[in-house]
C-alpha cells in the first residue's frame, strides 16, 4: 500500500507534528506499506539539495514550498507564499495519484482552505482519506476570531473532514467522542512512540547520596500559550531559593521570539534565574534521546485551558521511554494513562506551588524518584508504544482501500 501523508511539519526532526508524523510513518512500512510525506512547510536541507524528494530512514518525503520564486512585490507576503506552498502541494499529490502512487490520504491537517481541493481529488479518484485531529482550538484561541478568517478556516475544517472521509485518527478522548457523535467511524491514537529500540538508561544522574550538588530538570518544546513554561521557571525559582541546586534547561526554543523572548528576557533580569535558566534551543534528533536521558527530571508543566482539553502532550511517551523521572499537570488524558505517583508524578495545574512541591519531592526522595522513572518506563511501553496502535490503524486502512475497489 502507498501512502501519502499530508501537512504542515518541519520534518524530520523540529516539532512535535514531525515525532508523530515519523512514528506513524515508521508503522505503516513496519507493515509493509511505502511513506512520502509532503510538507507546505519550508525546510532548509530541501532549498539545498538536487533532488526534491528527500529520504529520512524509509520515509520519502518534500516540501511543497515556493523556495525558487521570482521576487515581486506580493511574494515578499508569508500569506502568499503559504497559498502557493498549498496549490504546490495539490499539484504533487494529483502527480502521485496520476502515476498510481497513491492508494491512501492521511491528512495531518483540518484547514479547509488546505484540504478541499485534495479531498475532491481523493473523491473523484476514489482514494480513502483520513483526518489526524489532535487539537481543537476554542474560538478565544484565534484573536478577534469574529473578523479573523483563520477561525472560520479551522471551524469548518473540523466540523467538514467527516463528510465523506474513511475516518478520524483522534489524539484524545474529547476528540473522539465529537466525531463518534456524528457516526463517523473514529480511532483513538493517543501520542505513541517506539519502545522497542529503548535500552534501560543507567540513572547516572540520580542517587541516594544527600551531597548531592546539582538538580538538572528539563523542558522539551515550543512555548505555546497553554504549554505552561512561565509556571515552570517561576516554580523553579522557588526551588532554588530553598537551597535545591536547581537547574532548567529548555530544548525546543532559543527565545527569540514570541512568548519564549518574554520568558528570556525575564530570566536575564533576574538575579537568581540568569543562572539558572538555559535556553538551548533545537537539538539534532540523533541528540535528543540521549539529552532527555542525562537529566534529573523531566516536566510538562500544560495548563488547564480548553486547547489542552482536547490535545495530549506528545512528549510524555518520549519522556517516559528514558527512565527518568517525569513530572507533569493532570491535564485530560494524562491520568487516564499513568498512575499519579507511581509512573508519574502528576500535579495541580495551574499552580506554581504544585509544581515546585513535586520538584522538591522529586529531590527530597530520590530512591522513590529513581523507582518511579522505571515504572513509567514500564507502564510506557505498556499504554503508548506504536505498533499496536499502528497495526490497528493499518487494518482500518486495508478495509477502506479494499471498500473503495470494491464499489
């Protein structure tokens, strides 16, 4: 089967789009299926090599993005260069349908202005398509969303997949109940990850020793309103003034721009968080696994807002298949999964002090740390590896195609 995964994603490492997009595309060839991903992102190795199609592992894949465009007055327009990096998308995958490289749609997308032209395709050359929601942005998420055209672009592209498509991928169970109450046939993967190539980590980091003179926690991730990265520095601020020898380090963000620069900027001009707080930026994917697997703690610090209702944290199964220790809020589904204290050490949301409560649990009890980073090892493997999820999800994939040649 060849199928084709379409989407927004700077790919193959950089975003958390791009860590499910590769662990779903990693499934489909386990199981004996071709990928090629097309992005409308724009990546820097694609403006720099020959060929378009780049190679990542087994997966295909290209980017959709306008890189050699004659400059004019309207192309120096981000929004211009995103529409035509969309109308180049559609033109690839009518090629690929038109030389019999397409047999399924997987759209990691909901925009109607990105998928309607190739939901007629998928139609009209009667190809099976399947939507992956992973949010569900409330309408406070867009601002001025009564005049702003990107609301109206994401509600309809939510309330519309169903018409139609073979089925809905949800993240969460808030997602799958919304499509399963239209009759649209719907299946929960939740963030997954592979746990069979994980080795036990040796805890090199944390012992039973009180001397201890040093306390590494780490954040992975972009700083999104809702990710709660401003509650983790201000808890481990507090921690620090406790006398724990703390030090947070946040992979993902250089704190450049946006909300991150605000948070920076913040820790600069702080006497005690200037020493404390490091903004490393993006890592390379071979670095990471080994980054998360030297530090003391690992945190998800998410609020409770009505985006994270909908959404899971992606990071948790990749946090939990090293070993150590994670602290995370109890937003929706996290404790459907994980017992708190057990694999997990699951706080309050919204609070400061839950949150640096359970840091200096963490610290106070390292034996307990230790054990719980193991079971949430274990309990990972158990709740979030991919290939049963995958395998499932293939199934559905083989029946759709094989209904389609059938009608």
């Amino acid at each position: 089967m060849k199928i084709v995964i379409i989407g927004w994603s700077q790919f193959p490492s950089g975003d958390a789009s791009a860590a499910r997009i590769r662990t779903f595309a990693k499934g489909f060839i386990d199981n004996g299926a071709s990928v090629h991903f097309i992005t409308t992102a724009k990546l820097e190795n694609a403006s720099q090599n020959d060929s378009p199609v780049l190679q990542w592992e087994r997966i295909s894949y290209e980017s959709s993005y306008p890189v050699h465009t004659k400059t004019n007055f309207f192309n120096r327009f981000n929004i211009v260069k995103h529409i035509q990096s969309l109308r180049n998308s559609w033109r690839l995958v009518q090629a690929l349908i038109d030389k019999g490289e397409c047999d399924i749609i997987y759209f990691y997308s909901w925009s109607l202005l990105a998928n309607y032209p190739l939901k007629k395709k998928a139609i009209g050359n009667r190809i099976p398509f399947f939507f992956d929601i992973c949010e569900w942005y409330p309408p406070e998420h867009f601002g001025k969303w009564m005049i702003n055209p990107l609301y109206y672009d994401d509600w309809l592209g939510r309330r519309l997949p169903g018409r139609k498509c073979s089925g809905i991928i949800a993240i969460t169970h808030y997602i799958e109940e919304k499509y399963r109450k239209q009759g649209i046939p719907v299946i929960l993967v939740p963030a997954i990850y592979d746990f069979s190539a994980v080795v036990p980590q040796q805890l090199s980091g944390l012992t039973e020793n009180a001397s201890r003179d040093s306390f590494t926690v780490l954040y992975a991730g972009f700083c999104k309103p809702g990710d709660g990265l401003d509650l983790l520095i201000d808890a481990v601020k507090i921690i620090k003034l406790k006398g724990i020898p703390a030090q947070l380090y946040i992979i993902g963000t250089d704190g450049a721009s946006g909300a991150a620069l605000e948070y920076k900027t913040k820790c600069l001009h702080d006497e005690v968080l200037q020493y404390t707080v490091h903004f490393k930026g993006k890592m390379p994917q071979a670095e990471y696994p080994h980054m998360l697997a030297s530090v003391d703690v690992l945190t998800l610090a998410r609020k409770n807002t009505m985006t994270n209702l909908a959404a899971f944290p992606t990071r948790l199964p990749e946090y939990l298949s090293t070993g150590r220790p994670v602290l995370t809020t109890a937003v929706p589904d996290v404790p459907l999964y994980l017992t708190p204290d057990l694999h997990a050490k699951i706080v309050k949301p919204d609070s400061v002090n839950a949150i640096a409560e359970g840091l200096i649990e963490l610290w106070n009890e390292p034996a307990k740390a230790k054990a719980m980073g193991i079971l949430g090892q274990k309990r990972g493997a158990e709740v979030f590896d991919y290939r049963p999820y995958i395998a499932n999800l293939y199934e559905m994939f083989v029946s759709a195609r094989q209904k389609t040649k059938q009608n």
